[in-house]
C-alpha cells in the first residue's frame, strides 16, 4: 500500500512537472490591435497603432530568443457591439492573448468586461474614461497613455488658475465626452471656476454652427471641447469662422493629438493649451522612435500619445512574460506580474503600474506654436510644464475601483 502511495505521489510529482515545464517552454504570444482604422478616430489610433505593435515586437527583442509572436487588426467602427463580437471572436476563435490600442471609451469599456469574462488582457493606450481604472476597474485591464482625470487636470486647472474661470462644455455624446466633461467640471470648480453650461453633439457631427452659437452666447471666457479627434478638429476650424475667439473667448481643446494640429495647420492652431503624455521632439529617446515610425508610415505621420502607448504597454507586457519564464496564457496572472515590475521605457521613462490597472508617469501642458516658432515640419508644440506622475493620475486614496477594498 506505501509503495502504491509513493508511486502515485511520483506520479502526480512528474505531471506537475510536466505542466510547469510546457508553460515555460510556451513561447508564444497573439495580440489584436483593435481600434478605429477607417473614422474619426483613425489617424491617432488606426494603422499606427497596429505599427507601434510590430516595432514593440521587433525592439522586445523576444522573437531573436525563439518566440513567436503575431499581431492581427480590427475596426470596431466605433460600436461597442462590434467592438466586443471583434473581441470575442478574437478570444475563442484566435486565441488571442492581448488587445491593446481600443480608443472610444464606450467600446473599451465594453471590452474590458469581456477581457476579464475571457481571463485575456487589454493594454488600453486609446481611450480615455478614467472610469477604466476606477469604478469599472478589472484585475485584467491595464491603460496606459492618458484619461479624462490627466486631461482636466491639466488643461481645467491650468486655465482656471490664469483666469478663464468661467466654462461652457461641447461634449461627444457618448462615454468619453461624460467623464471628460464630468472630470473637467471638478477640475475647474476645485480651482475656483464656474461652468456656465454646456451642449452635447453626436458622434462624428459635421456642422457645430447650433453648437458654438450657444456657446457663444454663454458668454463663457472657456469654451471646453471634451470630444477628440475629427470632432476637435471640425469644432476648432468652425468655431474659426464664427469668430469665437476674436470675440474674447478661448477654446481648450481637452484632448488634442499631434495629428489633429498637423489638420489645422499651425494658423487655426497656434495657441490652444492642451494636455499630453508624450511628445516625438521631448528628447533624443522619443525623436528616434518617432523618426524610425514616420519612415514606415504609408501617411509620413508622426505617432500620437495613443500610438506611443500601443508601444511602451506591449515593451511592458514583453518583460513580465520573460519575467515568467513563458507565456501562462492566463490574462490576470501577467497583468499582476506587469504591476510587480517598474515601468521603464524610451518613450514616457521610469513609472509604475498602480494596483487599479493605472499607468503612472508625467504628463505634459502644450501650447501650439505661432507659425513664426516652428523650425520645420511636425515642430508644432512648446512645454509650458511639467506635471509630476504622482499627481497627473487620479490619487489612489480618491479612485473608487473595487480591487482596492480589503
């Protein structure tokens, strides 16, 4: 009977074994880059984010170490529904272990609830509802670049502070526009501010003119455009020609890109303040990603915050997967490891993962140069500071995610 006992136990032993040793041989990974790769979202998501996979790939250098890693696109068109059956598919069908990019808060939302059902992992650099992270926080969601807490906080309160203490909101309907207008309107009253009022426009709109005449006769000092994109940029150029600003208001343009400038061209742009996390000109790291992606892109772009983030989360991603010695293929299980690590990259430098899912580093207010500043092509922004990464993010003590409570 002993004997029966010890061969048994021999035998579980080797099994175990056996298990461990195929989880640190699985060397393989698949990540889905799923963003808006045809509308108003898809210069500062779209095919640079699927690009920014492949050069993170090929900088991990995993592949010269006998991994084998692939990448797949889709386009959620902006609808969560789509979104999510993308992502289903992805999980069941593809076996996909990463979605990274997802910009539109609504779809990554969406997503995330189904990222934690499937155990996989979502990097998330493109949206930005800083409720990801906080209310609707997952043990598999990580978001990276930028969210609405960044951006009003750095935009609302820099503004308010400089006297523009009174605010009137166009806002995207949808999830994003909410918590950047709701997240703003904090921001602006913390620091003294009143907000006068505010209109909601659809999604992808063309004509802003019933929009910005309410807002025009707020008579708020700041018009805040909590929108993104082709939405920002088609409210800027209209609000242009109804002579906004020549009327004494100021537009805040809450989340603007480097694409969107390029859009306007430096004449619309010069002088909007807004918030980001990274730059292509900041230093001699972030210039030559940036060089190396413009050279490959069809378009000549430079990479937006969204694209960078694509990048440094999947660098990230990369080192807690040698870390384990192999691909566990168990989403929350490599995202706990990702928080153990520091971040450390070329693009946004030394920062860390907070236990809500949230990326932690500096960020940035801007301001478009004059076209008489700019020294060439893509010199579009100048630094008015710095904000520290402990105060950029929403502070733990304040985030409501589930996963803080004991």
């Amino acid at each position: 009977m002993k004997n029966k006992i010890s061969t048994l136990l021999f035998g579980t032993a080797l099994l175990f074994a056996a298990g461990n040793l195929a989880f640190a041989q699985d060397k393989t990974a698949k990540i889905g880059a799923l963003s808006d790769q045809s509308g108003l979202y898809s210069d500062l998501g779209g095919p640079g984010s699927t690009l920014a996979a492949q050069m993170a790939v090929e900088d991990s250098g995993l592949t010269g170490k006998g991994w084998k890693i692939d990448i797949i696109s889709g386009d959620h068109l902006n609808k969560p529904d789509v979104g999510v059956n993308i992502a289903r598919q992805w999980f069941d069908v593809e076996k996909v272990d990463v979605i990274v990019d997802v910009p539109n808060s609504g779809v990554a939302l969406a997503v995330s609830n189904l990222v934690k059902e499937k155990n996989g992992i979502l990097l998330d650099s493109g949206a930005g509802s800083s409720d990801l992270t906080n209310a609707q926080c997952t043990p598999n969601t990580i978001h990276w670049t930028y969210d609405t807490y960044t951006l009003a906080h750095g935009t609302g309160t820099a503004l308010t502070k400089a006297g523009g203490d009174s605010w009137f909101f166009l806002t995207a309907d949808y999830a994003f526009g909410a918590a950047l207008e709701r997240d703003t309107t904090a921001a602006v009253q913390t620091s003294g501010g009143k907000v006068l009022g505010g209109v909601k426009h659809p999604l992808g709109t063309s004509d802003f003119s019933s929009f910005l005449l309410q807002a025009q006769a707020s008579k708020a000092k700041i018009i805040g455009l909590a929108n993104a994109g082709a939405d920002t940029t088609t409210a800027i150029k209209q609000a242009a020609e109804f002579g906004l600003t020549q009327g004494g208001q100021k537009l805040a343009a809450l989340l603007l890109f480097i694409s969107d400038v390029h859009s306007l061209g430096l004449n619309t742009a010069q002088g909007l303040n807004f918030t980001e996390t990274f730059y292509w000109d900041m230093n001699d790291q972030t210039r030559a990603f940036s060089k190396r992606f413009q050279e490959r892109m069809k378009n000549h772009t430079m990479p937006t915050m969204v694209h960078a983030g694509v990048y440094s989360s999947l660098l990230h991603y990369f080192k807690a997967l040698e870390a384990l010695g192999g691909n566990p293929h168990d989403g929350a299980k490599v995202v706990a490891k990702m928080k153990e690590i520091p971040t450390d990259d070329p693009l946004f430098g030394k920062g860390s993962i907070e236990p809500n899912g949230r990326t932690i580093h500096p960020a940035y207010l801007f301001e478009v140069k004059k076209p008489s500043e700019s020294k060439g092509p893509w010199d579009y922004y100048k630094l008015v500071a710095t904000i520290p990464a402990d105060e950029a993010f929403t502070p733990l003590d304040k985030s409501t995610c589930p996963l803080l409570k004991k």
